[in-house]
C-alpha cells in the first residue's frame, strides 16, 4: 500500500493503519470518526446542529434495510461514513465523480418505485434541494412515499470549501438566502414536513418519517445544520493561485486556511 499525503503518495511507505488487520482498521477507523463527530466546533448561529452530529443520530435512526440516496455536496460526501446497511442488495446510491446536482430524490423514487417495501431515504443539501424539490409533488401524485432529508445551512458547501481553502475567504455564488422553510414548502405540496433545530430532534424525526413512509406519505426533514464544513471533494486538483496581475497581487496567498472553516460559521 502507498500512504496518502499532501499533493501525492508517498511511494513505498506502508501505512500505519494498513499494517493492521481488518477488524483493527475497522476499529481504528470507528474511533476517528467519534473524535471527529464529537469535536467541539465553536458557532454563533443558535438553534442549529453540527452535520457530523446530525449524520450520526440519523445513522442510529435508520432502518437497517433502507435504501439511501445521497446528493453532491459537502455535507453529502461526509454522509458516506455514517451510513451502515445490513440488507443484502443494492442499498446506497450516490451522484459519484458524475457530480450531477439534484440526483438524491429522483434517484430513492426510483428505488422505491423498484423496492416498495423498503425504507427509501435522500439525503441533500439546501443548494441541491432547489433542483429537485418540485419532485415532492410528482411522489403525492404517483403515490411514492419517500422521506427527503435537506441539510439547510444556507450555502453551497462544496464550492465554498474551495473558497475557504484557496481563495482567502472571499465567497462568490456560494453563499444561499432561504427565506422559508422547506418543511413548509413540502406541507403546502400535501407532503409532510417537520423542521429540527435541535440534535435530539433530528432522531424521532426519521423514525416518524419511516412510519409515515409505511403509512403510504412522503415526508421532508429540513435539518437546521451549522456552517461547518468537511473535507474538500478533491483536494489534489485545486492549489493555491498565483495572481500575475499586479491589480490582484494583494489576494495573494501563501497558505491554505488555518481552520479550513468559513469565516461565518
């Protein structure tokens, strides 16, 4: 194995954790995720929720035999180490390197429409919610019941990562203004809708929505979520710019972000 680093591998050196046997990679691995879930990151938005902290209370709220669909996005990409599935077939479906916005809830309809009697789930964020959530009308209408769970934190996470990282902070299209809610929205389309803006919440909210989800209803969770980010997508294909014009000279950096946080968190 080649241990991964910064700008490469590292070519010949064996990793640490894959010196291990799998049970021990697996463990290792577990005991990284808690400290990350749990890591205490300072916000001044009330009333919200850490998305590590939401994907691992969802985590412990999923059915065992569910389907989930997860979307692009910064919070979707870290959704991937949170999910678990004990039922043999297909059980996670992702947009992967096609990056195509807006895939989570067609996706899970079209898996619900395939497996009726599964437990189907989305996850997406606020940006990539705006391209799908008319869809919520089509599942009234064809009678697909699904739950959708919508990560609202008012930005475009993914390309504000790289913003934060490269481009000295200086937010350009990422930044989202949501002056309402999509539980609300999901409502007025005859769908259920429920809001958490606190942890304990976000659990009965999925269990309320499986049982909604059998009882034939589609329902939307809009998670009131923090600003906080996680890794980048691809963090080999971007590097710091260097500006040749003089007039740009003084956006110049010599360094990514210290925090790798937004400075409105």
């Amino acid at each position: 194995y080649q241990r991964r680093v910064r700008g490469g591998f590292t070519g010949g050196v064996v990793s640490p954790l894959y010196s291990r046997t799998p049970f021990q990679r697996r463990m290792t691995w577990a005991s990284n995720l808690d400290a990350m879930t749990n890591a205490h990151v300072s916000s001044s938005t009330p009333d919200r929720v850490r998305p590590r902290q939401a994907l691992r209370e969802l985590e412990l709220a999923m059915e065992r035999d569910s389907i989930v669909s997860t979307d692009i996005g910064n919070i979707c990409s870290v959704a991937n180490s949170y999910l678990k599935f004990s039922h043999v077939g297909p059980s996670m479906l992702a947009a992967m390197t096609y990056g195509n916005c807006g895939y989570s809830l067609p996706a899970v309809m079209g898996a619900k429409t395939a497996a009726p009697h599964r437990n189907c789930v989305s996850y997406s964020g606020d940006g990539a919610w705006g391209m799908q959530l008319n869809e919520i009308m089509t599942c009234i209408r064809e009678e697909i019941p699904v739950t959708a769970v919508v990560f609202n934190n008012g930005q475009w996470g993914a390309e504000k990562k790289n913003q934060v990282l490269w481009f000295g902070d200086r937010y350009i299209g990422s930044q989202l203004k949501n002056p309402w809610s999509y539980a609300e929205i999901a409502r007025s389309m005859a769908a259920e809708g429920i809001t958490c803006t606190h942890l304990d919440q976000v659990g009965d909210a999925l269990r309320t929505a499986s049982q909604n989800q059998r009882e034939g209803k589609t329902t939307v969770i809009e998670i009131m979520v923090t600003k906080e980010l996680g890794d980048p997508f691809r963090r080999d294909a971007m590097k710091l710019p260097f500006r040749h014009l003089e007039k740009f000279h003084s956006t110049i950096q010599t360094e990514e972000s210290e925090s790798g946080q937004p400075t409105d968190l």
